[in-house]
C-alpha cells in the first residue's frame, strides 16, 4: 500500500477505529491529520492515540462546523469519514443531534470537498443498522434496506449522499457497511457503542454482565480487519462509487459470546434476562452480513479469529482500563 508521503484526515480521529486507523497510516509514512469534536457522551479518546501523538496533528473541532471543515478538507488526499454519533438509543432519545452529525455533517463535508478539494477520495464509514431486521441471512449488499431507529436513517443519508457526490460530482466516494467491530480503543464506560464494551468492563471489575435473550445471532470484525477493509477500499479504483458490506466468519449467539469472554478471561459471570422494553423496539434480532462482494472485488476478508482478537482485546483492557472508565 502506497500511503506514504499522502495527506489524509480522519474525521472522528480520536475515536476507537478512527485511531486505529491513523496508527496504522502512520507506520505507512502518512501525513496523518485527526478531527474529532471529543463530545464526552462519544467514543473520542486521546489516550487511543498516546503512543502516536507526536506524529499525527489533532484538531479538537465539529464536523458540524464548516469553518473548520474548510480549512481542514484543503490539501488533503483521502478523507477516511468515520465521525459520528454511534448510539442507537441516544438518537430514538434526541433525533436532532444525531440528523445534525449524521446526515447534514455529511453533505456539509461533501459540499466542502466538492467547493475546495474535488480531487480527494473519501471513504465513509456505515453501519449494517441500515438493514434493520433481516428478511434473509446472510444479509447481502442487495437485502432492502430499513432503519428500525433514527440512526440507521440519518447513517443511510449519510452514505447515499457520498453515493449521489460520486455519480454527479465525480468525487472519489467509497462505503463500507460496518458490522459489529471489536478491539482495543472501544468504549467500554457504557454500551454506547457496543454492548461487548460494558461487558468487558463489568468482567474486569468482577461484576456480572447482563446478556439480553441471548440466541440472537451477530458478527463480528476485529478493528485491523477494518482498518484493511478501510486501506483497501482507499486504495482501488473499483471500489469508487461503490457499497460493501464488512462481515465476520463466525456468526455466534450473544449467549455463546458471553460464555466464550468468560472462558478466555478465565473467569466471571453473566445474567440472561429479557429485553428492556425501549431497545426490544429497535432490536433487529438475528443479523450477520454476506460480505461475499468484497471478498470477490477487493479480496478482502477477516483475518482474526474472534477468538484471539477478544483474548487481544482483554489483554489491552487489563492493562489499559484505567483510561476508559
Ligand atoms: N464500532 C462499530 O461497531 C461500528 C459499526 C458500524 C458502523 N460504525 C461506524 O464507524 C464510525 C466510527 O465508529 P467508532 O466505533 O470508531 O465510534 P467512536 O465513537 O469511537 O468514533 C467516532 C468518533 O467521532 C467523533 N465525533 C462524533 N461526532 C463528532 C462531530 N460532530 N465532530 C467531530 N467528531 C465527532 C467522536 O468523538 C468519536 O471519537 C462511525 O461513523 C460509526 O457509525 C461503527
């Protein structure tokens, strides 16, 4: 991969993928510029990036402001879009942040690039939520797409407007559907990202972890596998304009992956219990994604077992959780 020498802002830098992401781009002898609004309810982190902060440039501003975004588009070669408000609870309980980061943020940057940067190329991160419950599994890029909450609506626009730049203003644009991602630089504080965090965060304390049914089946992507899927897609041509679903090769049951945590930590507890009436209405039951069309076109496929990136991922935490509670 040729990233070396190339100029590329991380929009939502500081947050779990977005550092992985530079961190790897930096080894790669990249300009690495991160943009993160370091909203305290989000995944934004500066100890994500304590090891590469002399070699990155940060700056503390909102996607939302298009003063910032202006300066910040200029002169760069890829734009790796990975800002956003990630809960799907927060956006059923106040609707309008969540259109503002990610819907109108997103054409906002669009218009910018299109106005003062035309020639980057920009990868957006989206979300397998578009789906919303599967008619079929595995969920393929083709499966109707129907948002269960707000956030998998304002995310569609999001990426259809990157979609829309490509066709009618020749912007470079590429998106990959995200499935559940996992790793080091996750938020654990709560399950505002991922209930896999505050798992693991009860695990360390020795609490219980509470697993909700439990036989409702998900994949998972350990943060290097997307952080490839994201490279690739930067790189090749033939992803421009295009949709790819990201996907994981072992579909488990929540209940089979609390069990498999509490084995490789090699102790602890979990509580199955029914579902909390506000999430049941925005559960999509059973999801894992076909990620056939990537794997064909870019030859990208997950590369890390879910079994050694969770040993990797308590491993990080063990050490590190003191700068994620
Ligand atoms: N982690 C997953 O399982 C997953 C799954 C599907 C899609 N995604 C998508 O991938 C992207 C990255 O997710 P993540 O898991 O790293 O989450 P994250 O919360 O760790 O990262 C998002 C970052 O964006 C920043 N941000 C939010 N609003 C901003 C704003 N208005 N201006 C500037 N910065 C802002 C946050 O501070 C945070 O650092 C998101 O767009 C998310 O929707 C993630």
């Amino acid at each position: 991969m040729n990233f070396n020498e190339k100029n590329i802002l991380i929009t939502g830098g500081l947050g779990f993928i977005g550092s992985n992401l530079a961190r790897r781009l930096v080894e790669h002898g990249a300009n690495v510029t991160l943009v993160d609004s370091l909203i305290p309810e989000y995944g934004g982190n500066l100890f994500n990036i304590a090891d590469i902060q002399d070699r990155v440039r940060v700056n503390i501003s909102d996607v939302r402001d298009e003063h910032s975004m202006r300066y910040l588009v200029q002169r760069q070669d890829y734009i790796f879009n990975l800002a956003g408000q990630t809960s799907h609870l927060d956006s059923m309980e106040d609707p309008f942040t969540d259109l503002e980061i990610n819907s109108r943020a997103q054409l906002s940057i669009l218009e910018t690039c299109r106005k003062y940067n035309p020639e980057v190329k920009i990868i957006f991160a989206s979300t397998r939520q578009i789906y919303g419950k599967p008619d079929y599994l595995p969920v393929d890029e083709k499966h109707p797409i129907r948002p269960v909450d707000i956030n998998g609506i304002n995310k569609m626009a999001g990426e259809w407007y990157h979609i829309l730049y490509n066709n009618v203003y020749c912007i470079s644009t590429s998106v990959l559907r995200l499935t559940n991602t996992y790793g080091p630089g996750m938020r654990i504080k709560d399950a505002r990202q991922t209930f896999l965090g505050i798992w693991i965060k009860l695990l360390l304390e020795g609490k219980p972890f509470e697993i909700w049914e439990g036989q409702q089946l998900r994949d998972f992507n350990y943060v290097d596998d997307v952080v490839n899927a994201l490279l690739i897609a930067a790189e090749r041509k033939e992803a421009e304009g295009k949709i790819f679903n990201l996907g994981g090769a072992e579909p488990i049951s929540l209940h089979d992956l609390g069990n498999l945590l509490i084995t490789l930590y090699g102790e602890g507890t979990c509580i199955t219990r029914t579902f909390p009436a506000e999430r049941k209405s925005i559960d999509i039951g059973d999801y894992y994604s076909d990620y056939s069309a990537i794997a064909n076109e870019l030859g990208w496929s997950p590369g890390i077992s879910l079994h050694d990136g969770l040993k990797k991922t308590l491993a990080y935490y063990t050490e590190n959780i003191e700068h994620y509670l």
